[in-house]
C-alpha cells in the first residue's frame, strides 16, 4: 500500500486525454517555428499531414516526436505510435511519457509489455510526483478495456477500489484534489467492467468489500448502489 500513502500529494491531471504537446505548444505559443505548420494540420485534424511535417524534425525536437505520436494515436495507428513515444521517453524519461507507453503496449495487444512500463511509471512518479497513482491505473484500466482485455484489468480495478477504502473519505472535493476519480464515477464506469465476467451477486460482493469502510455518504452511496445490483434478481 506504499503508493497509497503518496496520494495526499499534489493533485494531478486527468490522463483520459492525449497528452499535449509541452508547454503551451498546444495553443501554438510554446513550440518551434520549424513544427507550427505541423502542429496547425495536428489541431486541425489532419493527422497524416501533421506526422509529414514533423518527422524531419524528429531527432532535433521533442515536441516533433510528441506530435507524431499523438496523431498516430489519433489514428489508432498505435504500432506506429510506440516507437514515437519510446523515443520520446528517451528525450524525456517522464512518468507521463512511461504511461504513454503502457497505455499504447496495451493497444498493441502487448499487456505485459504494458504493464512493465507501469511499473516504469511507479518508479519515475515516486520521485517526481506528477500524477496520481490512481488516475495512472485508471488511464490503464480504459485501456484494457478498449482492448478487450476486461479480465486482465479486473486486479487493477480492484485496487482502485481499495483506494476508497485506505481514504476512507468520499467528499468529492477531496478526492478530487489528490486525483482520485468522485466515487460515484467509480461505481459506474467499475460496473461496465465488471459485468462483462461477473453475475449480479458477484459484482454485489466484489462492491461488498468496502462496507465499513467508508464516511456515512460513501456508505450510503454504496448500499444503495449494492441494493440496486441485487434487484434485477429480487424480481
């Protein structure tokens, strides 16, 4: 549990979403004069273009490899979109950047391969600090999903859950703050999960686990979300 306790740090972003290029280089005032052209034909959805623009400048310019893997990724090109983040990651050896590449290994159908750059992830982010462990395994998590890996991802789910637990506390605020997903968004998006390997009364008990754990909203947030799986079968 010794990532748990770094949870009470500085809130991090929320990963679902590509990462930008560094800086403001998103909004076209932090980047290159030799990449705007590319970043402009990024922005505006001309992907192919955007990787045409970019790759000359990818051994001189970080950025240019950022743009090339996310308009890969863009694409769903994720095979061609890991070798741009690995180098990426060798430009800028990031937590970020190493959850980047476990997220792309996993759409590549490469779960172990992800999983050892999650691993990369802890290690960077225990000293750097720049995200949550929980987003981190949420941004996972959607991604073995997207690969139909729902069984794989089924052991981080389930830490995920044992977050809410260790805090105890389901103030959204305060969840929010340490980068932690509001609980209720943890019930629903969980669900999805889970129902796809596990029977009503499974998924009762799985939830079950943090009864007595919570503050007296989260338990009461939680009771009835456990009485609302069980219905279906009480008719």
């Amino acid at each position: 549990m010794g990532l748990l306790g770094r949870l009470f740090g500085k809130k991090s972003r929320d990963t679902d979403a590509p990462a930008a290029p560094s800086g403001d280089a998103q909004n076209g005032s932090d980047i290159v004069a030799e990449l705007a052209p590319a970043l402009k034909a990024y922005q505006e959805g001309r992907h192919d273009e955007a990787i045409a623009l970019a790759t000359p400048y990818a051994d001189k310019f970080a950025d240019a490899q950022r743009l090339c893997a996310l308009a890969y990724s863009g694409q769903h090109r994720y095979l061609e979109a890991f070798p741009c983040w690995l180098a990426l990651f060798q430009q800028e050896p990031s937590a970020h950047n190493a959850l980047q590449l476990a997220t792309t290994s996993v759409m590549c159908g490469e779960v172990d391969r992800g999983e050892a750059w999650l691993m990369k992830f802890d290690e960077i982010n225990q000293a750097s600090r720049e995200m949550s462990p929980v987003m981190a395994r949420t941004n996972f998590i959607s991604a073995l999903n997207q690969a139909g890996r729902q069984a794989e991802a089924l052991p981080y789910l389930s830490w995920v859950r044992d977050v809410y637990a260790h805090v105890r506390i389901t103030d959204s605020h305060f969840l929010w703050s340490r980068g932690v997903p509001f609980f209720s968004s943890f019930l629903e998006r969980s669900q999805a999960n889970l129902q796809t390997h596990m029977s009503a009364a499974q998924m009762a008990a799985w939830y079950g686990e943090l009864s007595g754990k919570l503050d007296e909203e989260g338990e009461a947030q939680l009771a009835a979300w456990i009485q609302q799986l069980s219905a279906p079968a009480a008719g």
